[in-house]
C-alpha cells in the first residue's frame, strides 16, 4: 500500500522556515480518512525517517509530529532523533496521571514537546509546565483571547505559535504581541506594495519577463535582452551548469545555453531566476512553494500525458506566486504579458486543464483532502504516481534553492 506525508511549513519571526509539520495522507488521498491516529503517525515516521524514498520530506528541518495518548504511552518517540523533531500532543489528549508520567519521560531524553491547537483548562496546567511550544489556532480564538495567552505564556518562558495565520497583518499583529513561531499561508497572500521605488524595481523585472515570453522574439534578441542584466545572465549561466539541469559539458555563454538546451527550457530558467528577483523580498518559503508548485505540475502533466505543454505547466506553477511577490492584482500582471491563453485562464482562477493540476498541487501545500482534486484530473493517476511526483519535486526544489 502506498501512502503519502505532506507538509506545512512553521516559519519564524522573520520569515525564515524553522521546521515542517508533517501531515499523513491515506490510500485514496484523504486526511486520516478512516486511519486510526496511532497508525497514521507510523505512517508519517516510517516515510519521514526510515523510508529512503522519504528521506528528504523536511528539508534538513525540524518535523512537528502529532502524537495521540497511546503512542506517547508506548514511547514510539524513542525511535526518533530528538534533534530533528517537535513531539506534538493532539488536542484531544486527556492528562491522566499516567500520561502526564509518560510525557515527562519525553522531556526527560531532551525532546523538544509542543501542545496543539491549545485552549486553556485547569486540568492541562501539568502538560503546560511541561510544553516547550504553545501552538494557538487564532481562527478559533478571538484578538483578545490570542493576545492574553501570548502575555501569559511569555512569563512562563514557553515559545509561541500562531496557527491557520492567513494575512500578513495577523503575522504583524501575532508577533507584536510575542509569538515567535507561525504556521499558515500569510506570506502565500498578495500584499499591495505602496514603496513606488520597491514596485518599480519589480515592475522591471516584470518587463524583462515580457520580452523574454514574447513569441516573436528572435534568438540574438533574446541573447542581448538578457546581457542587459548581467546578474541575471551570470546566475542563468549556473543553473543551467548544475547538476539539475543534467548538462555534461560546461556552457560559458548564452547562445550556447540557447543552443543546447533549446528556446523552451531557456526561457523557462529565465523566469524562475526573474521570479526569485521579484521575490527577493519576501519569506523564502515563497520561491521554495514557487518551485515546488511549477515542478509538480510539469511532472504530474508528463504522467497525464501532456509533455508536450510540460513547460506551460512549470511556468503556470511559477507564476501562481507572482502577485504576491510583486505587490500587485494578477489581472493587472497579466495584462501584458505574452503567455498562452491557457497559463492566463488558469492564473486569473478560470477552468482550464491546467487549473484542475495547479489546484491539486494546492492541496498538497494546504493540508486539505486530496480526492476530489485527483479526480478532476479526469485521467488515471495512481496513489503510487503522485507520490513518486510529490516527493521528485520536493527534492529538485531543495536542489536549485541550494545552488
């Protein structure tokens, strides 16, 4: 039986990524679906730490991992290194006397233990003088409420992370008030940019991401459009030079990038380096879910049968972030740029082939079920496919972020 792990990634207080939650997908790409909790943690650990295939899931971070009272009774977080993990406790956990014994057990090995989507009860003051990590779920909390917690804990030298954060003001306002930790797709969420030097820096960059997407541009153009930006040529020189471009023989130049890997990928390395410019500013989670997204719609259209529109499906996927990284609404990005008609259409939120592909990918970021959107593939993907797809991107994304 295949089975799948997502992730959400938990960044700090600037933006950096600290550590994943790593979440269980069942056989038919669910949530949990009908899997006990106790199982669907193996299921996380065997992938995560002891599967070659899943060897790299965290990214060399921190895995937040959800425990239930019996595995934490069993002591199942003895087969874990304690310095890649967080031993999360559900929130459904009862303290009993011999919880409480067992978790202390936990803390006593040097395990770094967090509480999940907390809400405070008398009873819980044993698992909260235990607890290195308070995670706040502030949907489910009003202001004030996520305010007074932080004040409390704060004293109590325990760290604080703010969960399901969605807008970059609850980020702003949550590390105000002292949270360190936060997990949600605020720094996925467009935020206009009133600096009119910053917006016009990126507004550059966009234009050079015209020219370069213009269908009628000819090569030597194409050359002396690029060289224009020497940064920007020396850094496409060395991706296409790495290793994850699977090029033998060392390229020196631009026209014989052009020549040896053709006008398609050429263009396609373009844009990334021009996206992460534009994204300079921003989480570096953003370009890491940028890359993910274009690679994992480029490999799941390919097992679709689609190679021929692969490219469409990578830069679709880039460019899903770039209203976010430039501070502007996507139709007014869009408006001029040279893309097919179908990257447009499913960019602006339209019902395309590619957006049913873009949508499951999303899912995979979100933590949501995953059933529904493998069915509105309308082609047969295996479980053992999108797992394969899943953990390839994942992989290639750490790879070019490295270089």
């Amino acid at each position: 039986m295949t089975l799948m792990v997502g992730r959400q990634p938990i960044l700090d207080q600037n933006g950096v990524t600290y550590a994943y939650e790593l979440l269980y997908r069942g056989k038919d790409g669910n949530t949990f679906s009908n899997l006990h909790g106790d199982e669907a943690t193996s299921v996380v650990i065997n992938n995560s730490f002891y599967n070659a295939e899943f060897g790299c899931v965290s990214s060399g971070k921190k895995s937040f991992i959800n425990f239930t009272t019996q595995l934490v009774i069993d002591e199942v977080w003895r087969i874990l290194p304690k310095q890649d993990v967080v031993i999360e406790l559900l929130e459904n956990i009862e303290p009993t006397l011999e919880l409480i014994q067992s978790v202390q057990k936990i803390k006593d090995h040097g395990y770094t233990l967090a509480l999940d989507d907390f809400v405070y009860h008398q009873n819980l003051k044993p698992l909260i003088d235990l607890a290195d990590i308070i995670k706040v779920d502030i949907k489910h909390s009003d202001r004030s409420t996520v305010q007074k917690l932080a004040q409390i804990f704060l004293q109590q030298g325990k760290r604080l992370l703010a969960e399901k954060v969605e807008t970059l003001q609850e980020f702003k306002d949550c590390r105000a008030w002292g949270y360190t930790l936060f997990q949600g797709f605020f720094f996925a969420r467009p935020e206009l940019i009133e600096s009119k030097q910053n917006s016009e820096s990126k507004l550059s960059k966009l234009r050079l991401m015209q020219k370069i997407h213009d269908p009628d541009i000819e090569y030597g153009e194409l050359v002396e459009v690029l060289k224009s930006d020497p940064s920007l040529t020396l850094k496409l020189l060395k991706y296409i030079n790495s290793v994850a471009m699977g090029v033998r023989h060392e390229i020196t130049n631009l026209r014989q990038a052009l020549a040896l890997i053709g006008l398609n990928n050429f263009k396609k390395w373009a844009s990334v380096l021009i996206m992460a410019a534009m994204a300079e500013d921003q989480p570096r989670e953003l370009m890491k879910l940028s890359l993910f997204r274009g690679r994992f719609c480029e490999l799941l259209s390919d097992a679709m049968g689609s190679r021929d529109q692969s490219s469409e499906y990578f830069l679709t996927g880039i460019f899903s972030m770039m209203d976010t990284a430039i501070g502007k609404p996507m139709e007014i990005l869009l408006a001029d740029l040279p893309l097919s008609g179908e990257i447009i259409d499913t960019l602006l939120g339209n019902e395309t082939k590619i957006q049913s592909v873009l949508r499951l990918s999303k899912a995979l970021e979100q933590g949501g079920e995953l059933g529904p959107y493998v069915s509105a593939l309308k082609v047969p993907i295996t479980l053992t496919k999108l797992s394969e797809i899943n953990q390839a991107a994942i992989i290639w994304t750490d790879q070019i972020l490295g270089l």
